[in-house]
C-alpha cells in the first residue's frame, strides 16, 4: 500500500484541512471493492473513482 502525501509544501495545515481526505476516501473504495485513480498533469489532478455495480437479487440466483 502506497501512503498518499503533499507535494505542493505551501499548503499546509495552516491553510485549512489535515491532507486526510484522500487517504479517507481510499479506505471507503478499498472497503467497498473499488479502485481510485490518479492522473496527474502540470495544470491539474483528476482523481478517478470506479466501484463495483450492485448485482440485483435475481441474477445472483441464476
């Protein structure tokens, strides 16, 4: 397991937020079976979150 962390040093706790969302929000998608993504550009960041569907009850029996 990779730890997420600042690169961008100006931002700190100062400035508001403990920097623990993303590592938050990797333990929800991990507990649900999903995966997030990063794609990191000069201008921006998009982060990509991808989860299971949910299988209704009947195709489950078949």
């Amino acid at each position: 397991m990779r730890d997420f962390f600042r690169l961008d040093t100006s931002r700190s706790t100062n400035t508001g937020g403990a920097g623990l969302g993303l590592a938050i929000a990797k333990e929800i998608v991990n507990a649900h079976g999903g995966n997030i993504f990063v794609q990191s550009h000069t201008e921006k960041t998009v982060f990509t979150v991808v989860l299971p569907q949910k299988q209704e009850k009947d195709k489950l029996s078949a």
